[in-house]
C-alpha cells in the first residue's frame, strides 16, 4: 500500500521498484479516520477507546502527504462529497 502512495511517478528507479514488485500507483487517497475524540468524549470503555486508535489511516495520510505531487488526499467525508458535486 504504502510503495503505491510513496512511489514518485517521475523517477524511474521508483517505477521500475514498482513494476518488478508489481506495486500500482495511488493517485487518490480517501481515508476515514477512527472516531477516537468522539468515542472517549461518550465515555466508552477503555479497551472500546483503544480499538479506536486509528494507526493505519495516519500513516496512510502521511505517506501520501510525502508525495503530494502524485498523490491527492481525502478526509473529510463532506470535502469528498462536495468534489463528486463539482
């Protein structure tokens, strides 16, 4: 997941990482966080609060963050909505 987001389209070292692993490039990154505020705000469980640590969407974000010319981000459900309108 993270070659695709990392991967610079215009170097050829990446490109060719990315052929021989068989890696396809991400143009567009749409990620839905975990409700952790949310779920601590309502007083849930500690283990509940745990399970919603998002790890894997920040990473995400950050990677393609990194690449910022290849890659678009999304994470605001609202924002995506409104680009689909346009």
């Amino acid at each position: 997941m993270h070659g695709g987001l990392l991967a610079i389209r215009a170097n050829t070292d990446h490109a060719a990482s990315m052929h021989q692993h068989g890696i396809a490039a991400i143009d567009l990154l749409v990620v839905n966080l975990y409700p952790f505020e949310a779920t601590v705000a309502q007083g849930a469980d500690f283990d509940t609060c745990i399970e919603n640590i998002d790890i894997g969407g920040p990473a995400m974000i950050r990677a393609a963050a990194k690449n910022h010319g290849d890659v678009a981000v999304v994470v605001d459900a609202a924002t995506m909505s409104a680009c689909w309108r346009s």
